[in-house]
C-alpha cells in the first residue's frame, strides 16, 4: 500500500533481503528538526549487479521495473531518488530519498553556495547544466534537480535541497 505515513524518527538506513517489513514502492514522509521540513522516501529494491553508493543518484533498472533501482550512470538524466544512508548492495532494500532536505549528496567538482544541481554521468552532483541549456538560452536553474545552502567541495559530500522528484 502506497499511504503516505508520518514518522518522527530516523528510517532504517539498509534492509536484508527477505526480512523487509514494508512492500517496494512504500512512501514514507519523515518529519525534520530544525528548519529542514520534511523529506520524503520511497521503500526500494537494488536490482542491479552491481552496488549503489552512498550520496549517489539512482535510477529505475529499466523502464518498467518501478522501483527496483541502479545507480545513475547516464549525464543529466533525471534520477527519481537518492541513496542516502549508507552503500546498498546487490539484493538490498533502502529507502531512498526522493524529496526534501538531502544530507548527503557526493560532487566530483566544487558547488558553490547557492548552486543548482545536476547529475553528473557518474551519478554524483554539479552545478553544469546539461549540455545544450546556454546556446538554447535556457537559465541555470532549467532541468535541476536541486540546490546547495553551503559550497560543497570536490570529491566530497555534503547536503542540498532536493526537488521533489516522483
């Protein structure tokens, strides 16, 4: 059942296989302290062959799997979600963030304060827009999906605001 849920603790960061108490595609909203609001979650699966890390974008495996999930690998194309908590292996289920405040996210250049967010093609964060957006006129901010309060530096982590992505 797809209900949203309000919870005032922490979601578990990482699920075994076969011990999942909540159904793929499960959506979560956790209330946040401070001035950071909420953040909302989907419950998912990492089908692929290979690990998702940690601060990475993810994507559905294929076009039709929902949310049995990959890492992001293509340049700029539109992730639904974030892997937040921790590195999710083959066969494991997480939460994974899909609106809201972002603690981790990990760039391979500098984000200045104040910039959007992009993904890059290694699934990680920029501030480059996709290709094409300056000599077709566009602003920075068309296609992000996100920005940065506080400069992140290269080959780092740090946290960003999410844009609702499903």
């Amino acid at each position: 059942m797809n209900a949203l849920i309000n919870l005032h603790h922490e979601i578990s960061a990482i699920v075994a296989s076969g011990s999942q108490k909540h159904a793929v595609g499960d959506v979560v909203e956790v209330t946040g302290s401070g001035c950071y609001g909420t953040a909302k979650y989907v419950f998912a699966y990492n089908g692929s062959n290979t690990a998702i890390t940690a601060g990475h974008f993810v994507h559905p495996l294929t076009a039709c799997s929902g949310y049995t999930i990959t890492q992001s690998a293509a340049t700029n194309a539109r992730p639904i979600g974030v892997a937040v908590h921790s590195q999710v292996a083959t066969g494991e289920y997480f939460w994974m963030l899909v609106g809201g405040w972002c603690p981790r996210v990990e760039v391979t250049s500098n984000l200045a304060a104040g910039s959007f967010v992009h993904q890059a093609a290694n699934g990680t964060a920029t501030s480059t827009a996709p290709t094409g957006h300056a000599t077709a006129g566009l602003a920075a901010h068309i296609g992000a999906i996100g920005y940065v309060n506080s400069a992140i530096a290269t080959s780092s982590s740090g946290a960003m605001y999410l844009y609702p992505l499903i």
